[in-house]
C-alpha cells in the first residue's frame, strides 16, 4: 500500500480516538469531588455554668463569677485586692468560655477560652494560643487567711 493510503488510515483512528474520547468525556461524567474529611464538632460538650458561680484561683491570680454573668478579676501579686479588681462579664456556651472586659474609652474586649474541665473544685481551659490554665474553687473562708 502507499504512503498515501497508511496516512488516511492513520486519520481516520486518531480522528476515532479522540471522538470516543470526547464522547466518554462528555456522556459519562462522573464529578470527582477532591476528598474532604467532616471536620470534627469541636464545641459540642456542655458545661454547666453553675459551677462556675464562686471564687476561683490560679497562683496568686483570683477569679469571682457571680450568677448574673458578672465577674471580678484582682491578682494578689501585683497587691490588687477584689474591691480594686477589674470587673468583667463572662457567658459559657457548650465549651466556649468568653470573657468581656470593658475598655475605660469604650468598647468591648472579648477574650475567648476552650473550657476543658469544670467540676466542683477544679476549672480548666485553654486560650486562643494554647496556653492552659488550671484553677481550683477557694472557699470564702479561705480567702481572708
């Protein structure tokens, strides 16, 4: 045979191939999604936010959350009793533990924990930069001694 015919024959199946091709491409369209992993609930552990009423303390740094979602901070270290402490309003939902200091100029500044633990004697949690905090619950006897 000639060149001429080895040629057309040649065509003929690339042209086939490539409209198989496109066929198969275009009818059997399966869409693959790239893998995606759920990611995981994070926040769905409750705590119960009465726990929280009463004095906490981590070192020489104190805590006083009261049942209206306000709350007191005063650190003994820097000499600063509860009267002087700087007050706060806080909210727990599930673990998201958020502290809401008002700004002397105005404004709200939240500080947002991920509450580990909390039990009757014992509160743990993390900040937004890993760093963990333990507190253990203080009877009131125990803070004029």
């Amino acid at each position: 045979m000639n060149k001429r015919v080895w040629t057309i024959i040649l065509i003929i199946l690339v042209a086939a191939g490539v409209a198989f091709a496109v066929y198969f491409i275009w009818f059997h369209k399966e869409y693959v999604q790239p893998e995606y992993d759920e990611p995981e609930v994070f926040h769905d552990i409750e705590f119960d936010a009465d726990l929280l009423i009463g004095v906490w303390k981590e070192g020489e740094n104190y805590y006083r959350y009261n049942d209206d979602g306000t709350a007191v901070t005063w650190d003994l270290a820097d000499d600063v009793q509860e009267d002087e402490g700087t007050e706060l309003s806080w909210t727990l939902e599930g673990d998201i533990f958020t502290h809401y200091y008002q700004m002397e100029i105005g404004g709200t500044i939240p500080k947002t924990f991920n509450m580990k633990v909390l039990d009757l004697d014992t509160m743990k949690y993390n900040d937004d930069y890993g760093v963990s905090h333990t507190f253990s619950k203080v009877e009131e006897l125990q803070l004029f001694n």
